[in-house]
C-alpha cells in the first residue's frame, strides 16, 4: 500500500508539473516546472529499484540539462508576458487528465496486482543494478557505446566550429 501511495504521488506530481511546464507563459517558471517533472520522474526510477537511471536523471537532466536552459534564457533576456498561463493550459490539462486515466485503468488490469512479485535473481542482488549496467556496457553494447561516444565527439567539434564562424562574423 505504501508503495502505490508513493507511486502515485509521484505519478501525479510529474503529470502536474509536465502540464504546467507547457502551460506557463514564463521560461523561468517553465524550466522550473521541468525541473520538477525531471526530478519527480527520477522518484519513479527510484520506485522500479533502477537506482542508477534515477542518478542519471538527476545529474544529466535536472543538472546539467537545465542549467543550460537557464543560461539560454539569460543570454535571450526574454520579457515576460503580461499573462501567467498560456492560451492552450486547458487543452494540455484535458491531454495530461486522459493520460492519468489511462496509466490508472493499466495500473489495475496490471497482473501484479492478482499474482505476488517475482523475487530479483540471486545474480542481480549480489552484482547491484549499477554493477549489472556496467559489465553488460562494456561487455555486450561495447561497439555502440563507442559509436555514441564518437557522435557525441563530433557534436561537440561541429558545435565549436559554429561557434567560432559565429563569432568571427560577429566581431
């Protein structure tokens, strides 16, 4: 019982804050909305026992991610719209309303409801679940994970290009 209270706070605190992450007319109060979905989210992981995902979330997302929208924001030096809530609140309020519905109609037809929770294997619980990611990362999904690394190596080449060609037209 505990765990279902707990999953559903979670649950509705992040369909709340992703509605009014769309919903606010102010970037700032946007991206504090997102910050609370990111880190809500993160307390859902944390509920399925994938710690590691829950730390990533927070590190990768609610930090970095973030803090990056919110030095965007400065640099754009936006003003702020005389309204607080944007026209179409109602429209994604009635989406994130259907959307609760549905996770809570899937929710009770889940089978765990009617059958008790299979047991982790001995492996697992001795490994970790962070332990587990590690060794399949870099012994089964070695080649990709490489591949990532290579792409995300020339992202951040291309975008030091851009930013030098920005400017030295600038100047």
């Amino acid at each position: 019982m505990v765990e279902i209270s707990f999953f559903l706070y979670f649950a509705v605190l992040t369909i709340l804050s992703s509605i009014m992450t769309i919903g606010f007319r102010s970037p700032i109060y946007c991206t504090l909305a997102l910050l609370s979905t990111l880190l809500h989210v993160a307390g859902l992981f944390i509920l399925l026992n994938a710690e590691f995902v829950a730390a990533i979330q927070m590190i990768v997302y609610a930090g970095a991610v973030l803090v990056l929208y919110l030095f965007v924001l400065m640099l754009l030096n936006l003003k702020t719209p005389e309204d607080f809530l944007h026209k179409q609140v109602w429209v994604a309020l009635f989406f994130g309303v259907v959307i609760l519905i549905e996770i809570l109609i899937g929710l009770f037809k889940a089978p765990f409801f009617s059958k008790p929770p299979v047991a982790k294997s001995e492996e697992l619980a001795a490994l970790g679940n962070t332990a587990e990611i590690g060794l399949s990362l870099f012994n089964k999904y070695l080649l990709p994970f490489e591949i990532v690394g290579m792409i995300l190596l020339g992202a951040v080449i291309g975008a030091l290009v851009l930013a030098k060609k920005y400017r030295e037209a600038d100047a």
